[in-house]
C-alpha cells in the first residue's frame, strides 16, 4: 500500500474508529485537522470525539479552512511514518509545523496526536522481534573497584574536553553566594503586589524550591556510574553541578524566609504533572542508575534531568520570572539570583547534551530511547505549564500561556538540533 495515498488514507481512518486508545485520548477532539505533505497532499482528518468521520485529500485553500494545521516535508513526515522522528518531539523540534491552530490546544491533545500517528505507523510497520531488545538491556554493575593506575600519573587530563572546559568555568562563574544577595529590596516590592500577583509568584517560588532540592537529592547515582567508568574528567566538572544545585536550594529558600515570609508546607503548589515529574519520573529515572548502568539508562535519566527537568521547564520558569520581574522593575534581588543560577544551568543543560551525543554516536540505535523518552516526558511538563496557568482567570501580571508552551517549544527544540547535529560531526566541531 503507497504511503500517503488515498488507500493508505481510508485504513488509516480504519484504524483510528478500530482503536480504544484513542477513542479514549481524543474524546473531547472536536474539529478538523489538516496535515500538509509540503508539494504534494493535504489530508483532512474530519475528526470529532474520538472518531475519525473521514478522510480526505483537499486543495490548499481548503485546507486553510480547518482548525489545526500541521505541515511537513514529505521526507520528514517518512522520518515519523518510519518511526525515526517521534511525533511530538518533531512538532517540539519544528520539523512538523503548526501553521494553523492553538499550541495550548495541541498540548492538551498531545497523547490523541501521538496515537493517531502511532496508528499510522502500523499500518507498514513490520512485526516486532520477539523478546526485548538485547541493545538495550540492563547492565549489570560491575564488581567493586580495584585501582591499578590513575589517569592523572599517566595519561593526565583531557583539558580539551567539553567536561573539562565546563569544570574550568564552574570554578569562575559558578563560586557565587546566595548569602550574599541582598533581598531587603525584594520584602519591600513583594509587600506591595496584589495578592493574586503574590499568589503567582510564590507558585513559581514552590516549583523551583521543590524542583531544586529534587534535582540535589536525585543527582549522585549519575556521578557514580561516571566514577565506576573512570571519566574523571566528568566526575569533576560533576562535582560543581551537586555543589550549583545545592547553592540554588539555599537560594530559594532564602526568598521564602525573607521576602515571601512562608515557612508552612508549600507542597500544595504541586499540581498532578508536577508531581508526575518530579516526585516520580526524575527520581525513578536517576536511581535506576544504581542498578542499571546501561547506557540507555543514562541517556534516560539525562533526557530525564537535563533535556526536560533543565532544558525545558527550567528554561522557561527562568522566562516567566524576568518577564514580570524585569518588566516592572521589582524585586532585584530575586532577579540577581536568578540570572547566576541560569548561568550555572546552562553549563548543566550543555553537560547533558555532550553526555547523550557521547552515547548516541557509540550506540545510534540509543537516538530510539531518547524519542520515546521524550514523548513520554514533554507532554508531562506541557501539562505543568497549563496547570498553572488553569489555576488564573484572569492571569496576573498579563503572561499567556500560548507564550510559554512556545518557548518552552523552542528551548527544547534548539537542544534537539544541537544533539542531532553534534552525532554527525566530529566531537571537536560540534562542541
């Protein structure tokens, strides 16, 4: 059966009215969706509350008529068709493009859109290899450590590596100290805002405060499995990324005790896919390196932590405090303590990335984990930005959630393109 033809188009109408799953993940879909093989077909999925009424190929005019539009190159949609490029992470990259339609909306139907393509998928797809894949198996740990020589005495240090050359700023840029920022400015300001603006503000507060003592908490089984492998170069730079995120633990809890004034529990900020993330999938994640030392279990965990945890989330709470606290002028301090702690996130961010492009490139079939990792991942923190802004009506201080889940888009999608270009270059360019 030829892919995108008009045969191909009536199974795969077929098969999303045959699947449970996603008559369950897109009961309250109503409307129509166009996807647009750049040059060639425009397909319109007339789509309403888990059924799929039809599907058919119309003029580009006519496609500009539906709701949601997402386009693509006839090659890129064969890399999501061939299971290369997972559905939501192509969107998040911008290989697929959303020219028409709600990015909130999209969000929200992220598991529907991923069954849809996923049912799609299988319309070719040849029958799975019996058993588990043995590439991706767990790794034993190996027995404990019997030194017999030291890189140090013989080979010494690859001060040209991207480890290295982090580490080396760390001990620049990263010695700052969160006693030293004066929040007295901050009790003043905070005083002053309204209180849905104080109620706004001290979500964001809670999610940091939790978020940072996770990732501090959760961090050691990633530095020991890089011990037991004798990269010594990466222990150390990892030394200082424990030492930062302990620093921006003490950060946010000094603005709790001094300009927020709340010392009760503050885990009620918490919403369900903050919890999903944070209390169980980062956690889960790391500690799994304490008896997998795989490398798709590091690459997990560093998806996990650096791709998703820093890279996405982080990135864009980073956008919501400066687009209030630059904005109006207030709050100083805080803005001071914000900017150094994104200048030791983004030496975290670019740890992470070397470390999944260092697996990638000895194992490319480990591009698969990180696809499904982040397709199991990124609606979780989408859903973390709309559950937060779902708690407003009207949103203080005029933020919109479209501009977040945007950036949270671009953040992610600008770190994907740096590893897929980084796995076909030479380590010394690409870094």
């Amino acid at each position: 059966m030829e892919r995108f033809s008009p045969a191909w188009a009536e199974s795969w109408k077929q098969a999303l009215n045959d699947s449970s799953s996603y008559r369950f993940t897109a009961r309250k879909w109503k409307g129509p969706l166009v996807l647009r093989v750049l040059g060639s077909v425009n397909w319109w999925l007339d789509l309403e509350a888990g059924q799929c009424n039809g599907v058919r190929s119309v003029s580009g005019e006519e496609a500009g008529q539906a709701e949601t539009v997402l386009a693509a190159s006839a090659s890129d949609w064969n890399r999501v068709l061939d299971g290369e490029l997972a559905p939501l992470v192509a969107i998040m990259q911008g290989v697929i493009k959303l020219e028409k339609g709600s990015m909130i909306r999209l969000s929200r139907f992220s598991k529907a859109a991923s069954d849809m393509m996923d049912l799609a998928m299988r319309l070719e797809a040849p029958a799975p290899a019996a058993g588990p894949d043995p590439r991706f198996a767990p790794q034993p740990l190996p027995d404990p450590v019997v030194h017999t020589s030291f890189r140090t005495t013989s080979a010494g240090l690859d001060q040209d590596s991207l480890p290295m050359q982090l580490y080396h700023k760390a001990k620049k840029l990263g010695v700052w100290d969160p006693m030293d920022i004066d929040l007295r400015a901050d009790r003043a300001d905070w005083v002053r805002l309204a209180p849905d603006e104080q109620d706004v503000l001290m979500r964001l507060l809670a999610m940091f405060q939790a978020g940072e003592e996770a990732v501090t908490l959760d961090l050691l089984p990633l530095i020991r499995v890089v011990a037991r492998e004798g990269r010594i170069e990466e222990e150390m730079y990892l030394t200082t990324f424990l030492f930062e995120e302990a620093k921006h633990t003490e950060l946010f809890r000094r603005v709790f005790d001094e300009v927020v004034m709340r010392r009760d529990d503050l885990s009620g900020y918490h919403t369900p896919s903050y919890r999903n993330l944070f209390y169980e999938a980062l956690p889960t994640a790391l500690s799994r390196l304490d008896t997998d030392a795989s490398p798709a279990a590091q690459l997990q965990a560093s998806a996990t932590y650096n791709m998703v945890v820093e890279g996405t989330l982080a990135e864009t709470g980073y956008h919501a405090f400066y687009s209030v606290l630059e904005s109006r002028g207030i709050m100083p301090g805080v803005t001071e303590g914000i900017r150094l702690l994104q200048r030791d996130e983004s030496r975290h961010i670019a740890y992470g990335i070397h470390l999944i492009t260092r697996l990638v490139r000895a194992n490319p079939s480990l591009m698969g984990v990180l696809q499904s990792t982040m397709t199991d991942l990124l609606p979780v923190a989408s859903a973390t930005i709309s559950e937060l802004f779902a708690h407003y009506d009207p949103m203080p201080f005029g933020l919109k959630e479209e501009d977040f889940l945007q950036y949270a888009m671009d953040q992610f999608g600008k770190r994907m393109r740096r590893i897929e270009l980084a796995t076909t270059l030479d380590q010394s360019v690409a870094e």
